[in-house]
C-alpha cells in the first residue's frame, strides 16, 4: 500500500481544548502515523462570532488512506468526539470540539463536493494556520 503525506489542522473551542486536540490526535494515530506537530497555538475565531478561543495546532501524518477515505475517517472521529455540526454542509461556522481539516495531500489537487485539496483558506488567507505551516512548507 502506498503511504501518502498530509498535512492536517486540528481545531478546537470548547472545554479542555488542548485535551481534545489531544485525544483526536490520539484516534487519527490508531490508523495513521504521524510524523510532525506544530505547538499550539491559540486564535481568535473566524469567520464567526464567539466568546471562545481556538487551540489550534497543525500535524503532517503519513497515511495509506485515500482522500475521501481519510475525510470520513476524521469526521467520524469529529462525530464521536461530540462534534454535532459540519460546518461544509450547514454553510455556518459554530463553536465545536474538535475540527480537522486536511490542508493538503501530497501535491495533489482534488475537488469533490465534501472536499477540496489544497485547503486554500489554510493555506493562504487565515492568519493562524499560515502561522502554524510555516515549517511545514
């Protein structure tokens, strides 16, 4: 099988933040290996308005998973971590436990309706995330 590199952004603004962030790096490692994380790094929220701050951190994971299957992957973590809303279906942003994004997959460009690679919005107009990549470029 072959091994893909992926940079993912984890994201969290309720309760123990960085326990969460934690604990779904801890479940993306039960099916990936990850190479690298960022510190933490806390944010005020974008895009939305809220009273809570982001812990945010960054990771590049080595996975045999496809896009779409990682995407499933971690939005079922999402869901069993007691995330309630995708803010790609519903078009809004709320708080939440625990978010992954995958920035980017090896050098691969995809679009599908559930996922775009590179995430362009991490990768060039949020300031927290270019702040977090920055030495993983």
């Amino acid at each position: 099988m072959s091994q893909h590199k992926v940079v993912l952004l984890l994201g969290s603004n309720i309760g123990d933040q960085k326990k969460n962030i934690d604990t779904a790096l801890d479940r993306i490692s039960k099916n990936c290996l990850i190479l690298k994380k960022s510190k933490y790094l806390t944010s005020d929220p974008v895009e939305f308005a809220s009273s809570n701050i982001f812990c945010n951190i960054a990771s590049i994971i080595s996975t045999h998973l496809s896009p779409i299957q990682l995407l499933d992957y971690v939005k079922k973590i999402e869901i069993d971590m007691g995330r309630t809303t995708d803010s790609t279906i519903s078009k809004v942003y709320t708080d939440r436990i625990i978010d992954i994004d995958i920035v980017k997959y090896d050098e691969l460009e995809f679009t599908s309706e559930r996922l775009k690679i590179p995430h362009k919005k991490h990768l060039f107009e949020r300031e927290f995330s270019r702040i977090l990549l920055k030495d993983f470029n």
